[in-house]
C-alpha cells in the first residue's frame, strides 16, 4: 500500500493512475494519523510553495511528513513536494519550507532562448554513489518536468540536471528518503520503471 | 538538455478522432484512447485533444474520455474545446489532464487566463490561438475564433504577449493559413510569438513531413509542435520524425 499525501496543491489522479498501472493499491490521505502509520509516503505537489506549506499547516500535516521523511520508512517527494523538503524557497518572495534537506530553491535566472517554466523532457545524471539503487534506472534518461524554480546542488544531490546554463538537484537521496524535481507518474515507461524501483527499495 | 517535444493532436468529435482541412470534411480515424496509447508508446512527448464540436455545440467536454486517457497513458496531456469556466478546468484537471487549452473563451473573456493559473498554476493554463494573415493588425496576423469562423480584429503577437502576462503557462499558435495544409508549418507567425514572449510556444497547423519539424525548431524558435495528418494518415511515425529531428542536431527525446 502506498499512502499519497493530498494537501490541496494540485491534482493526485496521476500519480494514483501511475500506481495502478504498477497493480500497486494506494491511499489519498489528508490526515497526520494516516501518514504517520504509513508504510510507504509519496508527497507530490504542484503549485506555489507559499500556499503548500500554507495548506500543510492547515491540514496539521506538517510535522507528519517532516517526521515521515525523516523515518527510515521509504518517502517520495515529487515536483514541489520534492522542493519544500528543502529549508527555504525564494518563491513567493520567500518561503521557510520543511527544512528536511539542507539547500534552498531558487527561481531560474532569465537567459536568453531559455522559456520559464521549463516545461518538457529532460535527462537526469545521477552523481554520488548515493543513488546506487536507483542508478540504472535514471542515469542519462529523460523525464518529464514542469517547473519554474529548482533546488540548488548539495549534499543530498542524487541526480543533475541541466537548464538555463544552471545545473540543478533533479533528484535527492537522504537514506529512505527519494524525491525527483520530475514526473515519473508523466514520464511515460521509464517514469514507471523508476517508480517500480522505488517500490522495492 | 531540454528536447523539443513532438506533439500528436487528436480531434474528437462524438467520441471518435476525427480530421478534417480547416474544420471541414472530417474523417473518421479511430478510438481517442487506442490512439493515444499507440502514439505515447511510440515516442509522442505529450498529446493534446481537441473536443472540435464541443464550443460550436455548445456541448460540455467528454469527462469520461479524459478518464480513460488518463488512466491509459502516462504521458502528459491537454484538452480543449467546450471549457467555457473554472469549473470545467477543474473537472478536466481533477479527472487527469495536466493542461487545459483556452482560445475563443479566452477572447470571450481574458480573465479567464489569470484566475485558471491563480487555480491550478500557471503550467496547467495554455493559451491556443488561431491566427490568419490580414492587413487590419500591425503584426500582419489576426486572432480568429470559433473554428476561424470570427475575425476579431485583435493582433496576434499582442494577443500572446498579453496572455503570457495574464498567466498563460504556454502558447500554442495554430495558423489558419497553414492548417491542413501539410505544406510546413507558418514560420513567421511562429516566430514572432515565440520571440515576445517568455513563455513555452508550441508550433501548429501545416505539418505534413519531418523535415518541416526540423525546420520550426531551427528556424522558427518553437519548443514544441503538433503533429496530426501526416501522422493519423500513416504516413510517418513519429520515430521517423523523430530520427530526423535528431539526424538534424536537435535535442529530442530517443528513448522511450
């Protein structure tokens, strides 16, 4: 069973389908028992930080998932979910977020020939033997992102990409803690190989 | 690196794909949802649907469909045609659209662009625009509406610029001109737009073979661009489009 945190930033129906595909059972929980009982976190989001952590709080599930994704249990972190894991964001004209993983978000700088968000596919080259597991099946691949802000690089970086000539943490690895910038639930085959893998890690 | 994406179209209409030249004379080509899957195992980077009949009819969008697709392909996907407010955005993106496409609504009533991405985010709200070449504007190019039967009198790169500023996550021009035409897509027009505005431009109407893919990428600054005839009919997979594009130098998605 895999518990689907829904804090009101954006839509699940993908990330529950992407499951379903894998024959794998899911629940959508809005409550600090259920993630706190949780086997399995997976804390997606889109939208701004600002009204994520916002709606977190509201929901009271902010120390559930700061405590889940510190658990040893395994977590994944997609799209925003992966951002606000972080200790602060510039969006919003500045955002205090979970704090889980050391770093901090940042808005892409405007560069020429460079549309934000950047929307679309792109590879992911994993760095560090911290992604051992999960290697082979990220490594030089593309994965589908839609975002405006990104996590700078850090001790928790797993996995590079590249845009606007700034190189960015697309994937972060702390223990059992997963979180990928992109949408394996979007990514087409290799997006569900990645989530078969996280399921048995 | 960023790819460019290549992006299949399909027109739906009374829940089967259909395609005709500029809204007219439409064939039958098969299930929205076969189709679909077929095309993201194939190496489409996302799809788009268009409900055609939807706003002429004034006929709500096919929620159901958007259901299935959702449930079938697990690459992103668009919809337009018959959202006429908020509340269809949202059962489109509730039931597993990551986008959602606003033309002759959008013209109806430009606050619509603003409060869809104060909603769902801006990436979820793409601008669809039909332009024509006319004399009355000072790009050259006038918005259409409804199927390109209006002509509003509105400019088509002030139309774009003012969307993107509204909260437009992405633009996708469709040249009246070029449409089914398969002759190459509009370049100027793609251009234009995709110079005044920051946002993602998505190339439409006029494909018919790979070489003019290569040719709106290079030369027209898309970052994306539909395809629908020339693949519906057959002729091409998008594989071969791809290999083209690739063959050509520009960043494209291989692996799937």
């Amino acid at each position: 069973m895999v518990t689907i945190v829904d804090y009101g930033a954006g839509n699940l129906t993908s990330v529950k389908n992407a499951f379903a595909a894998l024959g794998v059972e899911t629940e959508i929980v809005r409550d600090a028992k259920s993630v706190e009982r949780a086997e399995r976190v997976v804390f997606p989001g889109v939208g701004a930080a600002k009204s994520a952590m916002d709606n977190l709080e509201r929901f009271g599930l902010t120390d559930a998932v700061r405590a889940a994704a510190v658990s040893g249990r395994p977590f994944l972190g997609i799209c925003l979910g992966m951002q606000i894991l972080f200790e602060r964001s510039d969006e919003d004209g500045g955002v205090d977020t979970l704090g889980v993983v050391p770093g901090r978000v940042r808005r892409f700088p405007d560069v020429p020939g460079f549309k934000v968000p950047e929307i679309g596919w792109n590879d992911v080259r994993v760095r560090g033997e911290s992604a051992a597991e999960l290697c082979p099946l990220v490594d030089g691949l593309e994965f589908y992102f839609v975002h405006s802000y990104f996590a700078e690089l850090g001790d928790a970086t797993a996995g590079v990409t590249e845009y606007a000539g700034t190189g960015f943490t697309s994937m972060v690895r702390r223990g059992a803690l997963w979180a990928c910038q992109f949408h394996p639930e979007k990514s087409g085959r290799i997006g569900l190989n990645l989530l078969k893998g996280w399921l048995s890690c | 690196m960023l790819t460019k994406r290549v992006i299949p179209c399909l027109d739906v209409r009374n829940g089967r794909v259909t395609k005709g030249v500029k809204f007219k004379n439409n064939v039958d080509l098969g299930d929205p949802v076969e189709m679909a899957v077929g095309y993201s195992d194939g190496g489409a980077d996302e799809l788009v649907f268009y409900d055609i009949t939807a706003s002429a009819e004034r006929r709500p969008i096919d929620i159901g469909m958007v259901e299935a697709v959702a449930r079938a392909v697990r690459i992103p996907f668009a919809v337009g045609g018959g959202i006429s407010s908020l509340p269809d955005m949202e059962r489109v993106i509730l039931a597993g659209a990551e986008k959602v496409s606003v033309n002759s609504l959008a013209v109806r009533n430009p606050r619509i662009i603003a409060e869809g991405a104060a909603a769902f985010g801006r990436q979820c709200i793409v601008l669809g625009m039909d332009p024509v070449k006319s004399g009355r504007t000072a790009s050259g190019y006038e918005i259409t509406t409804r199927g390109f039967r209006e002509f509003t009198g509105m400019d088509a790169v002030e139309w774009a610029k003012r969307a993107a500023d509204l909260g437009a996550g992405e633009i996708v021009v469709n040249s009246v001109d070029a449409d089914g035409t398969r002759a190459g897509f509009e370049m100027d027009i793609t251009r234009m737009i995709a110079e005044a505005v920051g946002v993602p431009v998505v190339a439409s109407g006029g494909a018919g073979r790979p070489s003019h893919l290569v040719d709106v990428f290079r030369g027209a600054k898309a970052d994306a661009a539909i395809v629908a005839g020339m693949i519906h009919s057959g002729e091409y997979t998008i594989t071969e489009i791809k290999r083209e594009m690739h063959a050509a130098g520009i960043p494209t998605r291989m692996n799937y």
